[in-house]
C-alpha cells in the first residue's frame, strides 16, 4: 500500500466514524492533509473512540508513518 492509499484508507475511516463534520475531525483531516502523524495521534488521543477503534486507527497510523519513511 503506497503512503497516499494509506492516507485515503485513513480518511475514510475517520469520516465514517465521525459522520457529523466537527472542529476535531476538521483539524485531524487537516493533519492528515499536511502529512503530521503526529498531530493526527495528539488529535486522536483526544477523540472518544473506543479500544477497538483506536487499535484500528492505531493501525492506520502506523502504517501511515511506515509508508512515509520508505
């Protein structure tokens, strides 16, 4: 998976946990868009996502900084 599947795998993710636009998701999207995982994990930490959903997104992330340093 290329860096920009992941990104747009996270994406799509987060915009159907997070149906209703709100300031959280704006501002993780926007991480997301400058290429800042680690603005999106601080923006994440905040967010009230149960276990399962911050594995997967943990996941996500991971793979997203994986994709970037190769």
């Amino acid at each position: 998976m290329t860096s920009g599947s992941t990104t747009v795998s996270l994406l799509r993710w987060l915009r159907r946990q997070l149906r209703e636009p709100a300031p959280q998701r704006e501002r993780l999207e926007a991480a997301i868009a400058n290429d800042d995982p680690t603005e999106a994990r601080r923006i994440i930490e905040l967010m009230p996502f149960n276990d399962a959903q911050r594995h997967h997104v943990g996941q996500l992330l991971d793979r997203w900084e994986q994709d970037a340093a190769n």
